[in-house]
C-alpha cells in the first residue's frame, strides 16, 4: 500500500494477517516504522526526526551504503539513505521465497550527480518482508554495473535503532568475548571481556566477525529482540548517552534512554565487486517476548 508520510513523502505500509505492520519511505528506502501485532512500535524513531530531502531520518533503520561512517571521502554513511529510491516491480528472482508474505522491492540505481562524488555504476535492490510471525527481513542485492571493467569497493551497515524501555536495564547476548573497534578510542582493537553486554555510558563499537544470532534483552517489557545476519560479518553498536545526545539536534536531550543501534554491518573488510558481480547482504529481526526465547 503506497500512501503519503509526513511531509508528503511517499511510504509504503506492509501488514500482515495477525495486525503487524511496517512502513518503509522510498526517501532512503528507510524503514521508519515496526510494529507487533498490539501496534507497539518496536523501533525508535526520534520525536525531532526530520523528514525533509536531504536531511537523514533519525531512527528507524537507515541504509548506510557505500560507507560505513566517515572510512571514506563520502558523507558519513554514504549517500543511499538519503536519496529517492523507486518501487522495483519486475525485480529478478530473489533467493528467499516471499510467498504468504508481505513484502516490497525497491530499487536504488548511480544517477549520473552520483558517479561525480562515487565514480561507479551499480543496482542496489532492497526487498523488505513482513513475515506472518511479524519479523522484519531486509535483503539486500548490490550489482556493479560499470561499464568501464572496473571493480568497486563498499562498507554497509543496516543502521537499525531499537525501542528499548530503559537502555540501563538492556542486554545484549551475543557479542561477548569478541574482538572490536572502539570509535571512541580511534578505532582501535579490543577484546570484549565477560559477561553480555550493558550500557552505563556512551558507546560506538564495531564487534568483528560475530555470530549470526543476536539478542536485546528488554528487561523492563520482558521483551527480547533477535537479530540474525546473513553476508554480514560485523556487528555495530552504538549509544550515544547523555553528554553526545544533546550535540545531536535531531534527538531529544533523554531519548538515548530509548533507543539502542545494533547493526549487522560489513565494515572491517570491504567488500569488492568485479562487473557483473553481485553480493547480498540480510537481516531478519524478531520481536518476542522473552519467556518464549531459548535459555530463557
Ligand atoms: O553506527 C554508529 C555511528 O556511526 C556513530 O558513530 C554515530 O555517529 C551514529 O552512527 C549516527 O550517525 P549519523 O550520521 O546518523 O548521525
């Protein structure tokens, strides 16, 4: 269903039987909205978002491709979440079967503005599903194009901002034990020691190489988020806490209590394409409540 946004943006809504739902806006092929089937909305989106051409939208899960932050020359996070992506309706056979699902397929293609700042032809393709059980799946398919026989190199993160209770009472299983680059420190390596992880101050971490399943413990809605990756090794996480939340004008002084990024990210190693070669990158998110999770 295509209908208009804020702003008169077109969005497109996906609902699935039991009353789930998600918006996407084709402005960055942005997912903005996530909801279970009581309508609680499961992502964080900041009550100061703008939703204004080319202002980036705060919250949600904005597409940070061809750059992963500021590791290149580009904007940070690159330049796919803040341009108009189209609806892709005759989109080659995808790998996942979409049958009994609801879904969209949207397509970002270089505009001859963009092969002035990345000097590259390509076809990125986002198909995302609501599945029946309500999860959120975002698969995405990157074609370089170019014509001239050269190769071209990416970082990409699905940038995704969870609704959490309490960030202080969150939990996140998975990570422990892994190396990763603290951006707070310049990026350099360390290993995460002991238990899950918590959050007591800032933090902006990229854990390296992890395992394809991760959880958010919501402690206080007795809820956990399970984040599974596929073609995406690394694994961002990022709070920005108090004393940073209030540099950023489009969040609120105390909504970093509400909101946690993890990211299923390919960001230590870039990945190269040749002409004509393809990669594909995925993200499944479910939502449940956490007596039902195992080890629970
Ligand atoms: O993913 C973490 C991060 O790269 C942080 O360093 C932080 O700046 C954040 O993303 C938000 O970036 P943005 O450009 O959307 O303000």
């Amino acid at each position: 269903e295509l209908c208009k946004g804020i702003n008169g943006l077109d969005k497109i809504i996906l609902r699935e039987v039991r009353g789930c739902s998600a918006e996407v806006y084709l402005y960055g092929g942005h997912v903005t909205s996530w909801k279970n089937e009581h309508g609680e909305e499961l992502l964080f989106v900041s009550s100061k978002a703008i939703f204004k051409p080319p202002k980036t939208i705060r919250g949600g899960i904005p597409i940070c491709f061809p750059q992963f932050s500021n590791l290149g020359s580009l904007e940070p996070h690159g330049f796919a979440r803040t341009r108009f992506w189209t609806i892709d309706n005759d989109p080659p056979p995808f790998p996942i079967n979409s049958s009994n699902k609801a879904f969209i397929d949207l397509i970002l293609k270089h505009s001859e503005e963009d092969v002035k700042i990345w000097p590259h032809r390509y076809e990125f393709r986002l198909r995302i599903t609501l599945g029946p059980g309500g999860d959120l799946m975002l698969t995405s398919r990157i074609r370089n194009t170019n014509t001239d026989g050269k190769s071209f190199t990416f970082t990409f993160a699905y940038h995704t901002y969870f609704h959490v209770t309490d960030i202080s009472e969150v939990r996140v299983e998975g990570l422990e034990t892994l190396d990763y680059l603290d951006n707070l420190k310049n990026r350099e390596r360390f290993t995460e020691q002991g238990d899950a992880i918590v959050f007591e101050s800032e933090v902006d971490k990229v854990y390296l190489s992890t395992p394809t399943k991760i959880a958010i413990l919501d402690h206080e809605r007795k809820r956990t988020f399970e984040l599974r990756k596929d073609g995406l090794p690394d694994a961002v996480v990022w709070n920005p806490w108090d004393k940073k939340a209030k540099t950023i004008p489009d969040l609120g002084d105390d909504e970093y209590k509400h909101m946690l990024c993890v990211e299923a990210a390919c960001v230590e190693k870039p990945i190269t394409l040749k002409p004509g070669e393809e990669w594909r990158g995925r993200q499944e998110l479910s939502a449940v409540p956490s007596s039902y999770c195992s080890g629970q």
